[in-house]
C-alpha cells in the first residue's frame, strides 16, 4: 500500500501522508465531497479534484496489484519464477507491462512453437541462433520425424522457425522497446472500405487520411474508430516506407535485441526470415490492436473528461431562483404544452395551446396564457428550445407586451432529456395523472427556477454535452458523470424539507433507498425542525448522518447553524466562539465587520485545526452561500429567427450549448448553433476553450460566415475579426439541431479536426467536422 501511496503522491505532487489520509478516509466509506469540505485538517486540504484523482488512480493500482499477485502465484505454480523475473514483475508499473511479462507464462492454445518444441526442435532452434556458421539444411536433417508431422527439412526448418519467432516475440523488453518506437513514429492511416463511398460519405475526410500517432486528438480518433466499426473505414498504423531489399525498422530492432546480424554466414538469412516473420505476423498484429486500444482508450477519456467539465458547468449554471415560472414546450402540430408552477416548482396548472400551423390560434393562446399568468403571479417564461422555439419566443414576446404590469421575463432554456424524463420511472411516480408531455413542460419550467435540482433527475448520458457519449466505455462514463452530479449538489447543498428524492439522493452518504426515506418522513411528520431529527428516519445511522449533514439545510429551524455548511460535529467549537466573544450565535451570523476582526489561531485547538476554524468563520460571514453565479439571460435579436436572417458581420447575443477540444458551440436562436473555432474564442492564444468560455454562458458573438444548404454557421467572439477572412489552422466542426431525448439537442459529433486550407473562411472552419447521427 506504501508504493501505491507513494506513486499517487507524486502524480497529484503532494506528501505520501496527505495520500494514506484520504486513503484510511476513502476504505472507511466517507464520500469526497464529505473529505473535500470536511476533513481538511487530515488530508492537508486536497480538494475534490486532486481526491477524485486519487480515488480512480487507487483503484486503477489496487487492480494492478491484484493482477500481479495472480501473475506471480501462476508462474510460481509452474516452477518458473526466478528472483529477476519477480523484481521485474514488481517493479511493472502498468497493466501492459505485467502482461508483457507474464505473456511466454500465459496459459494459451497449442501454437506451431510448442508443436515443434514437443518434436523435439528446441535444439535445431538454439543450435542456428547460437551458431549462424551452421548450415541449416545440413543440421535440420538430423530432426526429419514424419510421425512427428515433420516429414522434411523444409518442415523441420518451419518449426525451428516458430520456436524463435514466439521466443523473440514474447520477450518484455523488446516489447517496451517496439511499443515506445511505435508511439513515437507510427502513423495512423485511415482508408475507405472498397465499395463504401456513399454509404460513408459523412466520413470522407478519413477515406486517405494519414497522421502520426502521437498527435491524433481524441475526437478525431473517435470519428476514425466510429468509420471502422459501421464498415466504412479500415484503420491501420504504418511506420516509414517498405522498400524492396530494406530491413524495417523495427525487424532491426528485434536483431539488434537478440544480437542478429547479417554477416553472410550459413544461417544469417535464415535467421532474417525468422526477424522478418516475428515481426509481420508475431509482433506487427500484436502491437498495432495494443496501440490502438490505447489510443481508443485515451481518446475515450479525453471525450469524457470534455462531456464532465460541460455537465459541471450546466448543474452549476445559475438558478433563477424561487419565482412563479410558465413553461412553454414549443411545438407545431401537437400544439404547446404549458406548465405553470409556483415558486417551489408545485404544479399550479397545465393546458395545451395552438398558435401555430396547422391551427394558428395566436389571438386565443396569448388570451389563455395571459390569463394564466395574471391568476398565478408569474414572474418567468421558461421556453423550451426544441421545434418552433423561435415562434414561441416571438408569442412569449407578445404576451409581456399585452401584460406589462406583470413585468414578465422570458428565457430560453435547452429541452436536452426533457423527454427522457417525462417518460421515466420517476416522472410518472411524480405526476402519475400528468400526460407524458405536459410532464416535459414541468421540467422546462422547474430547470429554469433550479437547473441543478432539475437536471439531477435525468441520466446524465441525456443531458447530451459531450462527445462521442455512446462510443466510449459505458462504465468509466457513468463513473465519471456520476462523481460530478455528486460534487456538483454537494457543493450547492439542499434544503431537506423540499428537495426531491432524486436530488438527496446524491448528496454525500445518501442514496435513493435513504432518499426516500426522509422523504417518506417528511410527508409522514412534517417539515424536519433541526438536522439531528434526521437520526429518526429509518436506516440513516451515526455514519450516514456524518456524511450527509452538512450538505443538508434545515431553513428557518430551531439551531439557525442547520441553515448552514457548518457540519454539526463542530457545533461546539462555533459555541465556544460565541461564547469567548460574548455573542450568541444568531447575532455572530452574517456580521461580517465582526467576524473579520476575529483571529482564528485563537480558537484551534487539538480537534479544531486553522484551516477548520477559518472555514467555519467564512461560513457564519455568508452562511449558505451557493457557489452558483448570478442568473442572467440572453437577449435573442427580434426578427433573427432563422439562418437566413443572418447577415454577415452582425452582432448577436447567445448561450454556449456545449464546450468541445476544437471550439464551442453557441445557440443564437435560429434552430442552429453556430460554432466558434478555438482561434474565434479570444484575443489571446488559448490551448483549450475551456479558458475562454462554459457551458451556459452567455456570450457575444459576430457572424463570420452562414452556409445555408449545409446548415452551418461560423461565429467569433473576437470583435474585430473580419466576416469571410483567412482563417489560419482553423479546425471545426459541424452541429445540427434536434430536440432532447436519444438524441439530444446539445449533443454533437464532429468526424474531424484537421488543419484546413490556409483558404480559410466556412470551408476551413467546417470541412473537417462533419455531424455524424447515430
């Protein structure tokens, strides 16, 4: 455990100790958020990133080290672990190297080698390897075995052959050696399948495309293994040129390995053929599915830490907060599903509305939803972003205009799994007499008030901000999003007495059974009163309750600090504070001139460190505080509805749908997000767009380009940029737009990133970065 300790230590740069804290902290069954706010003076104060690090990288060396102790019992069961070959096995820091290791040891099916070694052949093998002065014709002679299946020296020579190809091909080092040179200067060559043209036109930019391996982005590897796993592509790694009469370079290193060379002796080119076959069909095979599994497999977890860091950014968007909410879910044919809820997200009324084609009853709908609103008291129209958004934005428009002493606000919201959720499981136990699609305009109206709330409600895969969400591994992703749902409620907290079952059930110790347990209560005896009530509720136990309370808020209680982060284990020491100072709790709350004043050291001592006691002051300074930024809107242009409204050079306000590694995708209202290159993003040069922008921002943009017959638009943030100039390097990628559901509407996949033509303009920013449907 020390080295695993030690070895994580030194990838997150902090000491051995901090590490076995968080580690005791971890196999106890505290959660991170729990460690991350509350265990500060164990751990040296590691936050939830470098914790969540640390608990994948445990668990990846945890494996490995299960993995190496079965390897060592197998080769040991066998008589064959020898005191070097254990010191190598332990010192192998990746799963890869272990099974390098243990490859001439694994337990495998017959192979022509061991055919030849039960013949008899191992002697013929090591007598032309050791002396090359050895004629082999001459020295397989002595081995012909017709009843063996060696009937004759070229059989014999064949089998001898097989026993050094497997020898050199299941050694270690030489397979380190391969695998580094390969990373290095092997190229990634993508074809099209013979006969594939049109069926796999969305992967045209791949049907020649070469580049070295080393340099392949994520999304770009993914595109290539989508192209070869739907039968259009095939993929391949090739390193410099084959010429006639040339060794490889790589058939050199296997000689240079084994101390091969070509000096015209007896069984010197005999024993080329052996290099030359253990690396075309042995090694070359081997390698390349290694290599390409591992570029698989970091592609994968580049595209999932992009989808994690845009889901972080959307559950931590800001709230509009506890205001009377109509949700409009635009639609032409079915007619618009209204919602309206009450400040806590209550379902006050729904009804269906038509003032589109096919039945254009403008006049009636603004005269219902008007009412609606006056009878309820809303202060927001939350409008749906799928089908005939824009027409609804241009009623909703009209409605404030007709009731200007409701002082309304309207705010497009994304529908991304709205649909999910009206037809899920939870959905129907919420509203069991609510039509499916009157459920959806729920949710728009609730996600609007509280997105977090809202959101936690779907299967993060729904919410649709990432890459290639159904081409990467299904497990690491739900991991990954799982683990940010949590730190996102965690960091936000939840009132115990309103939140929903979905939502406590992500707090830090909870889970749905004890979600629902204290929601159960809660109908059962009332609002909870303070947070130690909830030891009352069946199945929550002293662990549970260290681990959750302080993520639960008990508003407008009887101890006004279950209102707050303080944890309520450290109670006391806010006590003794109030006491020293001569206050009484309530007082000590929010006077910020006061508490400012107080000196921290004052108050540790050997439970209470500095770092908890300065916590707790901030605390009491802004008790509650949510993390989330103050909400805002984006103001979409009137008469801007569609792309072709859109004139070069016009400037227009706009919500960021989805941040990927090549830009960030932008909704302007017109049913198509624009995308601004990573170049577009800032004035300044910047490696990832994270820098510049997030999921949810509301950012200003110009129009750079618009192609209508493909559906594109080019955008920048960069102010004096020039509508149609050369756009160096650009890279982009294509989006379409749809409603939420399997296909979500912030949802999209872009084929490639490759650098374009210094031509620049929509074909540099686009060419490479096709839409590809599922």
């Amino acid at each position: 455990m020390d080295s695993i300790n030690n070895r994580i230590a030194e990838e997150l740069g902090v000491r051995p100790q901090q590490v076995a804290a968080a580690v005791a902290l971890l196999d106890e069954g505290s959660t991170v958020p729990f460690i991350a706010r509350y265990r500060k003076e164990v751990t040296g104060s590691l936050d939830d990133t470098q914790l969540r690090h640390l608990e994948e990288r445990l668990r990846y060396l945890r494996e490995l080290d299960e993995r190496r102790v079965a390897i060592l019992a197998s080769i040991e069961e066998q008589g064959k672990l020898t005191p070097e070959l254990k010191r190598e096995i332990d010192l192998a820091d990746t799963k890869t190297r272990l099974e390098d290791l243990y490859l001439p040891y694994k337990q495998k099916r017959r192979t022509k080698g061991q055919i030849a070694l039960e013949a008899g052949l191992g002697e013929l093998a090591d007598a032309l390897f050791n002396d090359p002065s050895l004629t082999p014709e001459q020295e397989a002679e002595r081995f012909i075995d017709a009843e063996k299946g060696f009937a004759d020296v070229k059989a014999v020579l064949e089998g001898a052959k097989y026993i050094l190809m497997e020898r050199f091909a299941e050694d270690a080092s030489l397979l380190d050696k391969l695998r580094s040179f390969l990373k290095d200067n092997a190229t990634l060559s993508a074809r099209l399948v013979p006969g594939k043209e049109n069926e796999g036109a969305k992967f045209s930019d791949y049907f020649e495309h070469d580049e070295p391996l080393k340099g392949v982005p994520s999304h770009r590897a993914l595109a290539i293994f989508r192209g070869r796993n739907e039968g259009i592509l095939s993929a391949s790694l090739k390193v410099g040129e084959e010429l006639p009469g040339t060794l490889h370079p790589c058939e050199m290193m296997i000689g240079e390995r084994f101390g091969l060379q070509n000096q015209g002796r007896a069984a010197d080119k005999w024993l080329a053929e052996v290099v030359r076959w253990t690396w075309k069909v042995k090694l070359y095979n081997h390698l390349e599915t290694d290599l390409l599994g591992e570029l698989r497999e970091k592609a994968e977890d580049e595209a999932i830490a992009v989808f994690a860091r845009n889901l972080h950014d959307l559950l931590l968007a800001a709230p509009a907060g506890p205001r009377a909410t109509l949700a409009l879910d635009p639609g032409l044919r079915t007619g618009c599903k209204v919602a309206v809820v009450d400040a806590t997200g209550k379902v006050l009324e729904t009804a269906t509305v038509y003032p589109h084609a096919p039945r254009n009853d403008w006049d009636g709908t603004l005269a219902i939803l008007a009412k609606l609103c006056a009878k309820h008291g809303v202060d927001l129209i939350s409008i749906g972003n799928g089908t005939a958004s824009r027409e609804t934005d241009k009623l909703a428009a009209e409605l404030i205009k007709k009731v200007p002493g409701l002082k309304l606000t309207k705010v497009m919201v994304s529908e991304a799994g709205a649909s999910v959720y009206s037809a899920s499981e939870l959905a129907a136990r919420e509203f069991p007499d609510l039509d499916v699609s009157l459920r959806g305009a729920v949710s728009i109206a609730r996600r609007l008030q509280d997105p977090l709330a809202e959101l936690v409600k779907i299967d993060p895969k729904s919410i649709g901000v990432g890459q290639y969400q159904h081409d990467v591994s299904q497990l690491k992703l739900a991991r990954s999003l799982d683990a940010v749902v949590e730190d996102c409620v965690n960091a936000v907290g939840v009132d115990v007495n309103t939140a929903s079952a979905a939502l406590l059930a992500r707090i830090s110790g909870l889970n749905a059974t004890l979600a629902q347990n204290i929601v159960q209560y809660r109908d059962a005896n009332g609002a909870f009163a303070s947070r130690a009530e909830l030891k009352k509720v069946p199945r929550l136990g002293e662990k549970t309750f260290e681990q959750a309370a302080g993520f639960l808020r008990v508003m407008n209680g009887d101890n006004p600090l279950d209102a707050s982060a303080v944890h309520p284990e450290t109670y006391p020491l806010v006590e003794r504070i109030a006491q020293d100072t001569g206050r009484d709790i309530r007082s000590l709350i929010g006077d910020s001139a006061f508490l400012k004043r107080l000196d921290p050291a004052k108050f540790t001592d050997e439970r209470f460190g500095l770092v908890t006691v300065g916590d707790i002051l901030k605390e009491l300074d802004k008790p509650g505080r949510d993390p989330r930024p103050e909400f805002k809107t984006a103001e979409f242009q009137e008469g801007v509805e569609t792309l072709n409204d859109l004139k070069l050079g016009m400037v227009l306000e706009g919500v960021v749908t989805n941040v990927t590694n090549f830009g960030a995708f932008v909704d302007i209202g017109v049913h198509q997000d624009g995308l601004v290159h990573i170049s577009a993003l800032s004035e300044k040069f910047i490696k990832d767009p994270h820098e510049a922008v997030k999921a949810g921002d509301v950012v200003k943009v110009k129009v750079m380009e618009v192609d209508i017959p493909r559906n594109r638009i080019a955008l920048s943030m960069r102010m004096g940029d020039t509508p149609g100039e050369k756009v160096e390097g650009a890279r982009g990628g294509a989006r379409g737009g749809n409603r939420g559901g399997n296909t979500p509407r912030n949802e999209r996949h872009s084929s490639q990133d490759k650098p374009a033509p210094a031509t620049g303009g929509m074909a540099a920013l686009f060419a490479n970065a096709k839409q590809l449907k599922r």
